[in-house]
C-alpha cells in the first residue's frame, strides 16, 4: 500500500543551465535534462527512474524523466521514498493525475511500501526547457504510433493458456465502451487470436493511404451504446484462416505486434486493451520497449499451477518496469441455487498471488456455463447475460477500473497549453515579446491590433491550468 502523499510545494533548488538543448553535431539536439538530486546510499536510482518513465505528462506528450521534471529522490528514515516533481504551473490540473500514476509505478518496486510524491513549479528557464523538449520530439522524434498519451493502456497478461484471460479482455472491453468510451482492443495474441470471434467480428481490418503515402490500418469498429470498440487482430486481416497455424519466430510475431502499433490509424481512444499471448517471451519484452506507459493486468485460475506461472508473467512485467496493478482471478467459486459452493479448480489461488506479489486482486470472476455459450455465440457475456453472476463480477471489475486502476485522464483545462507547445509555441518568449511591442509603437505611431491581442490569449491559457 503506499501512503497517502503531501502535495505541498516543494521548493526545488536550481543549480544547473538548462535553457535550451545541447548541439551534439547529429542531425537532432539532445535535450538538456539534469538528473535528480538523490539523498540516501539505498536508493535504487535506475529502477525508479525507469518506473517514472511510464508516467507521461499527457499535455506534453512525454514522460517526466526525458522532460527531466524529476527534481529528487530521496529514502527518509521511515524507509519512505520522496520524489519531487516540478510542474509548468503549480496549479495544473494533471497535478492529481501524475501523483497517482507516479506513487503507483514506484510502489511496484520492490522492497519500496511507501512512496510520497512532493511538487515544485519550474523556473522560468526550466519551463522554457522543457517546453523546448516537447517541440523538438513533436517535431523530430514523434511517437511511432497513433495513440494518444491521455490513453489509458492496459495489457491482459497471463503466465500460461486457458486461464480465459481472452474472455476477461472481450467483456472488460464491451463495459468500458458501454460507459461511453472509446476502446481499442489489440489481439497481440499473433498465434493464438480469438477476439474475431469473442466481440462477433466478421469484417476485415481496412487499409489506406495516409500522409506522405504511407499505408495504414483502419480497425474494425463496433458500436456498443455510447461508446465504441476499435478491434485490430491477425483474424480480422483479409486472407487469414481462421484454422491454418500461423508458424513464425518470436522475432517475427514481435514485428507483427510493432506493426499494429505502429501502422494502426487507432484515433481518440480512452483505453487501449491489449490481449497479450501467455507465457513470457518476445512479444511481453517488446511490449515493454514500445509501450512503457502500460499498467499490466495478471489474470489466473484458482489452481496452485496457473498461479505459480503467472507469478513468472508479474516478475517479468516488473523487470521492464511495467507497473503490474493487479490480478483477476478467473474460474473462481460458484455460488448454486441451493447455496451451496463448487469449486472446480479450487479457491483462493487469485489472493494467494496477489498476496505474493505484492498487488490487490481486482476480482474472483466466477465459473459460469453462460461464459462459454456467449463466447461461442460472439456476444460476450456481460451483454448476452447481464444477470448472470460472472456478468455481475465484471460490472464490478470495470467499476474498480475506471474509479481506482486507471481511472481515464481528463485534460480538458490543459488541452489549449498543450496544443500551442505542441505546435511550437513559446509562451513565455511570446508574452515577453508581445509586451516589449506593447511599449514600442511601431513606424505609424499605433499598435496593431494582433500585437494587443498576444497577451490576453496567453494570458487565458496560462490561467486556464489554474482553474
């Protein structure tokens, strides 16, 4: 459990030039990022900082470890870790945002139980800095894929097959779109796809020309009440068998998944699934490369077996410092109409490796005949049976997701600063320019008028991160 941080500002001391990028001689600069100031002989600087990278500063659309937004690390002599993170505004309303996902990435350390988040603002040489680092990625070094940073991104992982972590991946994804979100739904699971015919897919992944003519991937979109599904899997590109074996290398199967990534056209999405194969092999290491923002959901049976291995996919998350945010215990107990319990893979499995590993177990999904028969039928079973209690047990899981886990990012207040830095704007450079023209009437003896508009719109965009 981590505690519950201070948010008051922390005063961070400023003793380095960071007022703009490096000129290394290559053909893109290198953004000039300090590193933090570290207190205590135990503070495993590499693990920490590699953890902080998954937590990305969705206005600026990088982690706060390029941005160098990371200050301090510190162990007190409670054994708690202190990070201090200097924000572009002390009053952003991200602010309760990167706490969360900042104490929940490093509390999955291990030998870490404690973990307080303290922020500072930036100076106005930081600010410019940093700000400068998001134009020069957004410009020379954009991201590969098509996903949003304000996309939560969960994957669905087991330690082997059978588990149902498919079928968790088909309803979990049909409840979030239920509640009006938009949700991918990435079947990396190359070999072994099923998610055609878990969501009722029949229509083939479409491709078109985009920018600068390069090919990309439309997914197969489901409408589901308010929200959507955006479906990419192996079955759903034209020519594939649904029975004939795809036999390829681990390197292969790894580019398969990039591709999907990558060539994707995904759009606005507010949750990413990824149905990940089981085991622990090339596509879960590239997974952590590609996508390092991924929270990792472990799913397993009761049975003393499956939760050994699963153990084995949760330890290898955490070594590409992945945060693993809980477990699903599929199969479960289930409750007869008599009252009495049957437990056909036993009981207990879920929380015994929650407990060894250190996360909460999210939910014990009961086994259910109406599963199966909804699978087979394409419909997943928290719409074909809404009343069926494994359909209950997941209402409650998305419930849990969207409150707790990986509650959806709103930036709305912080969508406008955002959008002008991504654009190239400088709006400390530009406010202080407009109002040295302000005090210098040009040639005619008047200000024009597009010199008297800068500052009240820089203005509005400044304040617009404190309300």
């Amino acid at each position: 459990m981590t505690e519950v941080s201070s948010d008051a500002k922390t005063d961070i001391a400023d003793g380095s030039d960071r007022s703009g990028l490096e000129d290394t001689g290559d053909s893109k600069p290198t953004p000039n990022v300090t590193a933090p100031n570290v207190d205590g002989d135990d503070v495993d600087t590499t693990a920490i900082m590699n953890a902080l990278r998954g937590v990305i500063d969705p206005e600026l659309g990088d982690n706060v470890v390029d941005l160098g937004m990371v200050k301090r690390l510190e162990r007190s002599a409670d054994r708690a870790i202190h990070i201090t993170i200097a924000l572009t505004t002390a009053g952003c309303p991200l602010r309760a945002q990167l706490m969360r996902d900042a104490k929940a990435r490093v509390a999955s350390l291990p030998d870490i139980d404690v973990v307080k988040i303290h922020f500072g603002e930036m100076t106005a040489d930081e600010r410019s800095n940093v700000m400068a680092r998001a134009r020069w990625k957004a410009r020379d070094n954009a991201l590969e894929t098509d996903i949003p940073p304000t996309c939560r991104i969960l994957a669905i992982s087991s330690g082997k097959g059978g588990v149902g972590k498919s079928t968790v991946t088909a309803n979990l994804a049909v409840l979030l779109a239920g509640r009006g979100y938009t949700v991918g739904v990435l079947d990396a699971d190359v070999g072994g796809f099923s998610m055609p015919q878990l969501l009722g897919i029949d229509s083939d992944i479409e491709g078109q020309r985009a920018g600068a003519g390069k090919a990309v991937m439309k997914p197969v979109t489901r409408q589901i009440g308010d929200g959507a599904l955006r479906i990419v899997s192996m079955g759903s590109i034209a020519g594939t068998n649904e029975t004939e074996a795809i036999m390829w290398r681990g390197l292969m199967l790894n580019r398969a998944v990039q591709h999907f990534l990558e060539d994707v056209q995904w759009g606005e999405l507010d949750y990413l699934l990824i149905d990940m194969p089981p085991g622990t092999s090339d596509i879960q290491m590239g997974l952590a490369r590609m996508l390092p923002r991924t929270d990792v959901l472990i799913v397993t049976t009761p049975a003393k077996a499956a939760q050994q291995v699963a153990a084995r996919a949760a330890d290898m998350a955490r070594k590409g410092y992945l945060r693993v945010a809980g477990v699903i215990e599929n199969m479960g107990p289930s409750t007869n109409p008599d009252g009495t319990i049957t437990a056909v893979f036993g009981s207990g499995g879920g929380q015994r490796l929650a407990e060894s590993i250190g996360v909460p177990l999210l939910a014990s999904i009961p086994l259910d005949t109406a599963v199966a028969a909804a699978g087979d039928a394409g419909t997943p079973v928290a719409i074909e049976h809404p009343d069926s209690t494994a359909s209950m047990a997941y209402r409650d899981l998305a419930e849990l997701i969207v409150t707790d886990v990986a509650p959806p990012i709103e930036i709305a207040e912080c969508s406008l600063r955002g959008t002008l830095i991504r654009a190239g704007a400088d709006l400390d450079r530009a406010r202080a320019r407009a109002e040295a023209r302000l005090n210098e009437p040009n040639r005619t003896g008047f200000i024009s008028a597009a010199d008297t508009d800068v500052v009240p719109i820089i203005e509005s965009v400044e304040e617009s991160t404190h309300e």
